[in-house]
C-alpha cells in the first residue's frame, strides 16, 4: 500500500512537469544566422587548417590565385570576427537580444576562437618542425598538444565567465575582464599569416637570411605565445572595448590621426599591420596592468605623507 502523497510533494511534481513542457517558441532569425555563419567559419576554419597537412595540394585556388590552405584557415577566423561583431549589434538595433543568442554566440565563439586557433597553431607547427631526435620530437608534440588543450579550455572558461557576468546594458560593455576570445584568436591567426607570407618570400627570388630567421621565430615563439593569451583569457586584467570606446560617437581629433595612421600601415602591409593591432591590443592590457599594479602604487606608498601643521593661539 503507497504512502499517501502531500501537498508539498504535490506541488514540486507539478512544477517540474511545467518545466519540462517548457519549449523554445520564437527566435530572432537574421541575429541568429549571422551567428551561425560565425560558426560555419570557424569550422571552415579548422577543415582548411587539416588541408593543409596533406602533401597532395598545398593551395586553394580561386579564380586561378592560388592561396595557402594556412592562410585561408585564418581568414576564415577574421570572417567568423565580423560574423561575431555583427550579430550582436543587429540584434540590439532589432531589439531582439535574447538568452537563447547569448547562448548560441558563446557555442559559436568556442569553434571559431578555441577549437580553430588551438588546431591551427598545432598543425603549423607539426608540418613545419622537425628534429633529428626522436624522443625530442616526442616531447615536442606532447608539448603543442598540451598547448592547444590548455587555449582550448582557457577559451571556453572566457566565453562561461562572460556569460555569467554578462549585462544586457549597453553601456555596461565597455570594457571586458580578461582578454577577448576574438582578440586570443587573432593574436595566433596574425602570426600564421605573416609566417605565410614569409614562406612565400622563401619561395620566390627575394629569399634572405633575414626572412628565414624571422620564419623560425614564428614557428618557436607561436606555442608559447598562444601559452600567453590563454592565460591572459582567464585572468582578472581589464581590456577596452573597441568599437564602444574608440569608434562610437564624437571623439577626439587623435582618434582619427590614429585611425589614419592605421588604414596606412594596412595599405602597406596588411599582414604586419594584424600583427601589431592584436598583439599590441594583448599586450595593452598587460603593461596598463603593470603600470597601475606596481609602478603607480609603489609610487603611492613611498610617497611621504606631508606632515600636518597645527598653528597654536
């Protein structure tokens, strides 16, 4: 013979049969696609990337350019940072930001700026790096599959932080915690490019010394560089928004100097120029970090208090 039930007990049951009818009615349609296509990218990404290490082609052709398979796995992350900057502000000019596009953006983002960097920097440096040493070479690839790991969970611990702290105010982004996945992300897809472009100086007629030193940097130091960004992923160092800090509204007239001065370093050299715009934007937050951290409050500390004097009648 069962227990009778309680009205209690009653009551929990029904709630949770509520919860479970709950269904996903509406969607915003154009916020979410635009999301999507970031992941789409990111996975392109990652497919271009795996192409690349096959020995039968090298290159993608398009319209009869031929262009690297490493070189294309990174602008397919550049695309998937439009994608991302595009979603969000759609849906705010819609009015249609919802918990259902925060989530599917972060989903994305995880494709696009951890799983496709991660396995980017593993493949160019497997396909490009060799040693005589066996046990070398084994510790080597243990070394960069511990580096990817390590980016990859770093990044997916950003992206559910973020959703945690996340404010649906405007203003409240202007700034973030920790470096941005996109920023992660374009630090390593900058650095493969110029490498890329470097191989393709090896290649042709302008071969140098110089130019193959600064190949083998790129091979040695990305690893360790993409070490650096997952670490700056989760800490606690505060980064500006770009676009809600520097490019909205009326701003000063250094602003547009500076804006100049960086359409011309791209005319000039696109591939050098992403490389300063990310990594200096990594390590802007670093040395502002280090400055306030240490340098101004030592500063503070060591500075003597004037003494108070007290005038008697």
């Amino acid at each position: 013979m069962t227990e009778p039930i309680n009205k209690s007990e009653r009551a929990k049951r029904s709630l949770l049969r509520n919860v479970r009818r709950q269904r996903l009615k509406y969607i915003t349609i154009l916020p979410s696609l635009i999301t999507l296509l970031n992941g789409i990218c990111g996975f392109a990404s990652i497919v271009f990337a795996a192409r690349a290490g096959q020995s039968d082609v090298t290159s993608f052709n398009i319209y009869n350019h031929q262009f690297p398979f490493f070189s294309m796995s990174c602008y397919m992350i550049f695309f998937a940072m439009l994608a991302d900057m595009l979603d969000g502000h759609v849906a705010r000019i819609s009015q249609s930001t919802s918990s259902f596009g925060g989530q599917l953006d972060s989903l994305c983002d995880v494709i696009s700026f951890g799983i496709a960097p991660a396995f980017l920097m593993l493949q160019v440096v497997e396909n490009r790096v060799s040693f005589v040493n066996p046990a070398f070479d084994v510790f080597v690839y243990r070394f960069l599959w511990l580096t990817a790991a390590i980016y990859l969970g770093c990044a997916a611990i950003r992206l559910a932080r973020f959703n945690v702290e996340n404010e649906e105010d405007e203003a409240s982004h202007m700034s973030f915690w920790g470096l941005p996945t996109p920023a992660a992300a374009g630090v390593i897809a900058s650095l493969v490019i110029l490498n890329q472009d470097i191989i393709k100086n090896l290649s042709g007629s302008s071969y140098s010394f110089l130019s193959h030193l600064e190949y083998n940097i790129i091979l040695a130091v990305l690893p360790f560089v993409t070490l650096g960004v997952s670490i700056l992923m989760v800490s606690r160092i505060r980064y500006p928004h770009i676009v809600n800090q520097y490019l909205k509204g009326k701003k000063p007239f250094a602003h547009f100097i500076r804006a100049i001065a960086f359409i011309v370093i791209i005319i000039i050299s696109m591939e050098v120029a992403l490389v300063l715009v990310f990594c200096g934007f990594a390590l802007s937050g670093v040395t502002k970090w280090f400055y306030y951290r240490f340098i101004i409050h030592r500063t503070q500390v060591d500075q003597p208090e004037e003494p108070v004097i007290t005038i008697s009648h």
